[in-house]
C-alpha cells in the first residue's frame, strides 16, 4: 500500500462505532505515526482515535483530496457502512500495510 505515487484517503476509529476521523496522505505509515505520537491532528489525539478502519488508494493527490472531502460531507451511517463492507468488526488495518 505505500507505493511512491499512491495517495490515500484513511478513516481512523476510537473503537467499534466510535468516533470517527477521515484523512488524506501520501504516506500512511508515517502519518499513522504521526497520530498515534501525538504530533498528528489535534482531534484524533484528543479523542483517541487511532485505530485504522478504513483506506482507499488513488494515483493522485486530486483524485485522493476530492474523496475525502467527499466522505467528509457523508452521513455518519454512510460511512459506518462504508467501513463495515471489508472491516464488519472495525480490526485495526494498520499491520497490513
């Protein structure tokens, strides 16, 4: 998945229906490392969201940075379906990658 070229929209999760927050990167790994650090976003440090649910790959940054915005806009039980389609139980992703 962290193949140069690729951009990422991720959607991190406190737990299993928890709160949610929807990102985009060009380098998961590090910007997983970054949230879970506590230097990352403010919100997923205050809130704790760490697990990663959810990551869609794309080949540019406009292509990446549209979808976010797109699934920014959704309604919560969108993207609790959304995540649910290939992570029913909402396992932590990130030792895939």
């Amino acid at each position: 998945m962290g193949a140069e070229g690729s951009y990422f929209v991720y959607i991190l999760a406190s737990r299993h229906h928890g709160t949610i927050y929807i990102g985009v990167t060009n380098d998961i790994r590090a910007r997983l490392e970054l949230h879970r650090s506590g230097r990352g976003s403010k919100f997923v440090q205050k809130y704790r969201v760490f697990r990663l649910v959810h990551v869609e790959a794309f080949a540019t940054p406009h292509e990446a940075i549209a979808r976010e915005k797109q699934l920014k806009f959704w309604k919560r039980d969108w993207k609790i379906k959304l995540i649910e389609q290939e992570n029913p139980d909402w396992e932590d992703r990130s030792a895939l990658l």
